[in-house]
C-alpha cells in the first residue's frame, strides 16, 4: 500500500497557454517524494513545431535550442500535442513507420506527438498541496507521459514529465499501459527502457 495517492485528474482544456517560471531548489533532509510538487513544475515549452514538420526538423529544432519538448501547433496555431526529443529519438519511430508502410522520412511530427486529448490535467491548487509523490502516484495511476497543470482561470502554466521525474529521482516509475498480448508487453519494456 503506498503512502501517497492519486490526484484527481480531467481533460486538458484547450485554453491560452501561458508560460510561467519556478525556481528549483531541493532539500537534502527530506526523500524526493517528500518535497513540494511545485518545485518540479515545468513552464510550458517555449518552442512550438508544426504538426506537418517532418521528425529531422523537429529534432534539429529540439537540439538547436537544448530543449526536450515542443508544443506542437497546428493551421490555426492552436496547441495540438507536445512532442520530446526522446521520442524522435526512439525506436518507435521505424515502428510507427512501418506499421504505416511508409519511410521514416515521411513521417511527420503530428505521427509521433503525444495528442493533448490524451493527456489529463490538474489544478495549480491541487500542485500547491501535493508532494512529489502524489504527482509519481497520479502519473502511474493514469498512464500518463505528461500531467498538465491550469490555473483558476482555466489556463495551463505548466507540466509535470515523467521522463524529467525518473531522472531526477533516480528511481523508477511505473506507466505501462494495459497491454492486450505478449507483443504489447516487450513494446512497452523496450520504450522504457530507451526513455
């Protein structure tokens, strides 16, 4: 039984997206899962990607810029997903591209992005309560790469990454989503693995 629980999670609202900054300080005293869930906010990117830029675009941009994710946009510049350099980076790139029977060159961003549709949200006054913990404990219960967080007046400021919580608390989250054949099973244990 663990100590920590799940938040109450909803669909990301498709609001004004705001970027806001915090500082990151850690105590020595306390666990990782023990400190302030605020402190590992993530602002929302900076960067934006077309849905139509093809994987070598978006990489270039990733790296050119050091950043790890991008919002990625639409016609109407509309935020539609987020897509990571660990993604692009992935082997699940030449799987997607062959289960679509087309070159990896022809894949597109909007192939491989993560859809806000299918991410889940909390409230900013929800982060201010809750504990590293929680957050691991939400982002397992959910199966979530990503926790979006809105403010009162229902714009998102920021997000939690789960690639950015397992590397800075040196243990292991677990996100495996139902698999359905044994197939599905070393799928997923390959992704985390190269996450």
């Amino acid at each position: 039984m663990s100590f920590y629980h799940a938040l109450k999670t909803a669909a990301v609202d498709n609001g004004a997206v705001i970027n806001n900054t915090f500082n990151v300080v850690t105590t020595n005293t306390k666990t990782f899962e023990q400190l302030p869930a605020e402190q590992f906010l993530r602002p929302l990117p900076a960067i934006h990607i077309d849905v139509d830029a093809c994987l070598d675009d978006a990489t270039l941009v990733l790296n050119k810029t050091h950043q790890s994710v991008a919002l990625v946009m639409n016609s109407a510049n509309e935020p539609v997903g987020l897509i990571a350099l660990a993604q692009l980076g992935s082997r699940n790139v030449l799987e997607k591209a062959q289960k679509m029977g087309v070159s990896r060159s022809e894949l597109v961003v909007s192939d491989m992005m993560v859809p806000i549709a299918s991410l889940r949200q909390i409230s900013t006054a929800q982060v201010v309560n809750a504990l590293v913990g929680d957050i691991k404990a939400t982002i397992e219960a959910d199966g979530l790469s990503y926790l979006f967080v809105q403010n009162s007046q229902k714009k998102a400021v920021g997000y939690f990454d789960i690639i950015d919580l397992v590397k800075r608390s040196n243990g292991v989250i677990s996100t495996l989503k139902a698999s359905h054949d044994f197939k599905d099973v070393v799928a997923q244990i390959l992704h985390n693995k190269e996450m």
